[in-house]
C-alpha cells in the first residue's frame, strides 16, 4: 500500500457498531476511504463485507454507542475492551 492510499483509508481498532433507522438491522464499520466516499461493513451476521457509500450509509444508519471487539464481543465503552 503506497502512502497516498494508507492517508485514504482509516483502519478502526474497534469496530462502532450502527443500527438501521427504519429496519432490524445491524452493521459494524471495518474501513472508511475517505477519498473513496466510501466505506466497508460486516453486514448484520457479522461475515460478509459489503461496500457502502459514506453519504448513503450515514443516511440509513444511526451509531448504537457500542463497539465490537476484535475478538467478537460488544461493548458499551471503549473503557470496557
């Protein structure tokens, strides 16, 4: 990865978790391409990644204030990882 990519993408430690507004469903920030607009989600069962536009998705979904782990599991606080 050259450096003018590395600047584009910003890898999370912990993943912030967001809720759909109108649906049941859930979704977990992998990667955000700033350049790009875009970002990269584990969709709702947690195993498939999915391409998503930064405007779209902060459109359809709302942070819940929780963060997954990398090991898996959902806090309420960073403090709490």
């Amino acid at each position: 990865m050259d450096t003018n990519t590395a600047a584009a993408v910003v890898e999370l430690p912990y993943k912030s978790v967001w809720r759909h507004k109108r649906k049941p469903l859930t979704l977990v920030v992998n990667v955000v391409w700033r350049d790009r607009g875009e970002i990269q989600v584990l969709t709702d069962d947690r195993e498939h990644l999915k391409w998503l536009s930064i405007k779209g998705f902060t459109r359809d979904y709302e942070p819940t204030g929780q963060f997954e782990t990398s090991d898996g599991h959902t806090v309420d606080s960073l403090d709490d990882a």
